[in-house]
C-alpha cells in the first residue's frame, strides 16, 4: 500500500533502536519523513537501509555533544527543508544502585545526556523552524520520573528533570509548538534489558494489560501527540505503563 506523503519531518534522537526506531517506524507509516540520530554508525546506517532511505537519512554522534546537535538539524533542514517535530528519545542510565553512593561525574554524564542534550535539540529546533512555523516536542520521560525508583535513581531523577522541562517548554513556546512527554514502564528494548531478563515472567506479573511495552506502543503515544487529534494538549506527561501504576493502591 502507498502511504500518501504528509509533507511533515521529524527528529528522533536515539532512532537508531528500540523505542526512538518504532517511532521512527510509525511516523514513516503515516507519511512523514525523519531524521533519526544514534552514536553508532553503523547500526544507524542499518536502521535508514530498513526504515527506507527515501523517507529516513541519519546523522550519528553523542546526544549531549552540542555540534553534533547543531549537525543533527542543520542537516535535517538541508535534506528536508523543515523540522515539524522533535522526538526527544536519546537517553542513557549507565548505573545501576543507590544515589547516596553514586559518583557525581556519573550523574553529571546522566544529566547532560537525558536532560540538557533535549533541551539543547529543543533550542536548535525551535531556532531553525519552529519558532516561525509552529510544530511539535515530545520528549521520551519514564514511570521512573515519577516516584521513587530504587536502583535507578539518577535516571529516574533525570526524568522527573524531564517532566518538568516539557511544562518549562510548552509553556515558553506556546502557542505556536506544543511540548508534550511520555512516561514508559518498561519496553522491551536492549536499554531496558537488565529489568527483565530472566525474569520476564514474574515482571510481568506487576502489569494488569499482561505484558510489558514494544516500541510500537510508544510508537502510537508518540504519533497521536503529534497529530491534530492532539492539537489542544500541551504539557502534559502521558503514562504509558500497561496499568503498572493501578498497583500502588491499598489492597
């Protein structure tokens, strides 16, 4: 089937894989065109080759690296001559225990990687087209920024920066952009891997849908949010957790 072009570009950081490829999957199916960016040449280059490179190109470097961003929607504008949408996904949680032991260097490295980097895309964008053209942020949060989350704490607290840094922008750039964040539970992805391997029985126990998430549910989140149907939401936190969160009642 032909998918009529939307005449719409979105950029997806961290597209290469997991949850920031099955957005970039569903908004090629509706008919835009993406840009998707990931710090690994080569499987960036395999997931343009899959997505399709005549509606996907790619641009690799670190999320938090501020030429790299600069390349990122410098070349999305040359390629495509518009940024409608922005896809905040790129993120990182290289520590697993407790917050009143962790190094601060690795803090540092979660915030500049989670945080600032989707608000230096969220400047670049805005410069570049958005500020005259209106468009959409959806920046990629978790259920971990939203209560206490043992062992993950520094991504956890990244997210909950997350949060709030969706209601700073859509406040800032209304009424012409609308920001808006989604809050996963866990996807089956390799960044989530460790949170489920081996267990994936007794995790999913937690969930009342039976499951934990694919890609393609923050697939859909992330299409609807930057549809018209979503033309009056702005920041707003959508959870996305398989009734995770319908567990923390009495009972």
């Amino acid at each position: 089937m032909t998918v009529q072009d939307s005449g719409r570009v979105a950029l997806i950081t961290g597209g290469s894989r997991g949850i920031g490829y099955g957005i970039a999957e569903t908004l090629i199916a509706r008919g835009d065109r993406v840009c998707i960016t990931g710090r690994n040449e080569d499987s960036l280059k395999e997931a343009v080759d899959k997505l399709g490179a005549d509606r996907a190109m790619g641009v690799a470097g670190k999320a938090h690296d501020e030429a790299h961003q600069a390349t990122a929607v410098e070349g999305t504008m040359e390629a495509y001559g518009r940024v409608d949408y922005l896809i905040n996904n790129a993120g990182t949680n290289p520590v697993f225990g407790p917050i009143a032991e962790l190094d601060l260097a690795v803090a540092r490295k979660v915030f500049d990687t989670n945080v600032i980097s989707a608000l230096g895309f969220a400047q670049r964008t805005w410069a570049a087209w958005q500020k005259e053209h209106g468009g959409a942020i959806v920046n990629i949060a978790s259920v971990a920024g939203l209560s206490a989350s043992p062992f993950v704490g520094a991504y956890g607290i990244s997210k909950a920066a997350m949060v709030n840094l969706t209601q700073q922008l859509a406040h800032e750039m209304s009424p012409g952009v609308r920001v808006n964040a989604i809050a996963p539970a866990v996807v089956k992805t390799k960044f989530a891997v460790a949170l489920y391997e081996g267990r994936e029985e007794e995790v999913v126990r937690s969930y009342p849908m039976g499951r934990l998430g694919t890609p393609e549910d923050i697939g859909g989140a992330a299409a609807f949010l930057t549809s018209d149907q979503s033309g009056w939401i702005t920041g707003q936190t959508l959870v996305v957790d398989g009734g995770l969160f319908l567990n923390a009642g009495v009972g």
